[in-house]
C-alpha cells in the first residue's frame, strides 16, 4: 500500500474538521505553521511535570520534544522508550497515563506511529482524557472542550515542525468551563459507571 500523500492527509483533516467542528476549515487546514493563529506562550510553574514517552515508531520525535519542552519551563519525566528497537506502545502509553492519573504529571504526551493505539490504551486509565491531535485545531478543541489531559501524537503523520505547534497549543489552552464543564462531567460519569460495576 503506497503511503498516504501531504495532499491525501490534508483532504483528510479537513473532512474530519468539517463534520467535528462544523463551519469553514480551510482557513486553518490550509494555512502554514507561519501563518496559524498566534498561540500564547505556555506560563508552567516549577510543578507542571510533562510525563513523556514512545515506542519506537516515535522515540525520534519524543527526543526532539524534550528538549522544546524543557525550553518551555517544563519539568520533563521520560518514561522511554529508549532507542528505535521495537517495543510495544501500550507499554509506553500506560506509563505516562498512570502518572497523569497518579498526580505525578500534570499533562502527559505519548507517541508512536500512528497516535491512535496510544490514545486507546492511555483512555483506558482512570481519570485520563487522551486526544490524538494533528494540527493547532484538534490541540485547541481537545483542550478548550474536552480538557484532554494526555495528548497523542503520530510520529508517521506530522513532522517536528507541526508537533512542536500542536504541543506549544495544547499546553497554552486553557479548558473552556462553562457548558463544556457538563459534558466533560459526563464523561467522566461513564467511567465511574463502569468503575462501579467491576467491568
């Protein structure tokens, strides 16, 4: 199967955006890093610790990210992996989630081929919202509405340039409140529902 073409991906992002978000996209989709809306600087204090890891699909990128974000202010924990050999991302994706569901960090990002598995597993843990994002749009939504707490990115599908802007506005957004207070409510009712029964 040939791979997915920029052009192919961007259709693509724009459909997703389109039935999600609904109204206009291509101002956005269309537009270069350059040209996105400005996002603020992130303002961490000494305790935001940024749990980070990857399988190997995505160790590149996650060694290219740490640094950007230690240049941010951030504290960064490495839960691995550490090097290209081939691990399992569920390893990875539970290790960042637990310390977001710990308390330990206070915003997790996993990585590997795709970002979806990881997203998967990571939403499996209590107390964890996870979204994959792919532009300044998913990173802004998932944070403004939903205050996604794990961020999950694919390593195959963006390059460093995008992750690096995807990761500053998802950090910078703050969580919207108001009737998004209510669905977020809900959906953290779904999981205590299943909690309770012992599923």
């Amino acid at each position: 199967m040939d791979p997915i073409t920029d052009t192919e991906l961007q259709k693509i992002v724009e459909q997703v955006l389109q039935r999600t978000l609904g109204g206009s996209t291509s101002s956005v989709a269309n537009s270069t890093p350059a040209e996105q809306p400005a996002v603020p600087s992130p303002s961490p204090t000494p305790f935001k610790n940024i749990s980070i890891g990857a399988d190997h699909g995505g160790f590149p990128l996650k060694e290219a990210l740490k640094p950007y974000l230690v240049e941010l202010g951030y504290r960064v924990t490495d839960c691995g992996t550490n090097s290209k050999e081939a691990v399992d991302y569920p390893d990875s994706a539970l290790a960042v989630a637990q310390m977001v569901s710990e308390g330990k960090a206070w915003r997790g990002i996993v990585i590997d081929g795709a970002g979806i598995g990881s997203c998967m597993v990571a939403n499996k843990v209590p107390g964890v919202r996870a979204a994959l994002c792919y532009d300044y749009s998913t990173a802004m939504n998932s944070r403004e509405h939903n205050d996604a707490n794990v961020l999950t990115l694919g390593a195959g599908l963006i390059g460093e340039n995008l992750a690096r802007l995807i990761v500053k506005t998802w950090l910078a957004t703050d969580f919207g409140g108001g009737r998004h207070s209510k669905r977020v409510d809900k959906i953290m009712a779904v999981e205590k529902q299943f909690l309770k029964a012992g599923k």
